[in-house]
C-alpha cells in the first residue's frame, strides 16, 4: 500500500513540488500575521516566517552531515565482509 503511494507521487513529483512550494509560501504569509509583541529574540520580531526558515535549514543541514557521514563508511558494498 505505501509503495503505491509513494509510485503515485513519484509519477506526479511536479505536482508535488509545487505543493510544497505552496505549503511553504502560505507558511511564510500566515507567519507575518502572527504578534510578534512578545517574541524572545530579535529574529523573532524582524524576519517574517524565521522558524520556517530555520526549520528548512536545519533539516537541510541534517541530510547534508547523514549524507557525509553515510559515504564516509557507513553504507558500503554488500560483499564487504565477504572478502
């Protein structure tokens, strides 16, 4: 069932891509209509939809150190061992 799903959205990955980008968009937009009357920091205050940002970095970051780290040693040739 969930590989069906996951072949329905790869056939449709433009789609999908937009989707996100939309997502994303009206985050932002419904971010700047938030009161930022009692925010803790200045980003805070000042750069509309900054936990959204920083989320997407942060997430980004993620897979860029588990990539290095995956080709670094972790994922190898299944007949490793064997020799």
């Amino acid at each position: 069932m969930i590989a069906n799903f996951i072949d329905y959205l790869r056939d449709r990955l433009q789609y999908l891509t937009w989707f996100c980008y939309v997502a994303m968009a009206f985050i932002v937009i419904w971010s700047m209509t938030v009161d930022t009357h009692h925010a803790h920091t200045w980003a805070e205050k000042m750069i509309p939809g900054f936990w959204s940002l920083f989320g997407l970095a942060s997430c980004a970051i993620v897979i860029m150190v588990a990539r290095w780290f995956g080709k670094s040693g972790i994922q190898t040739r299944e007949d490793y061992y064997d020799n």
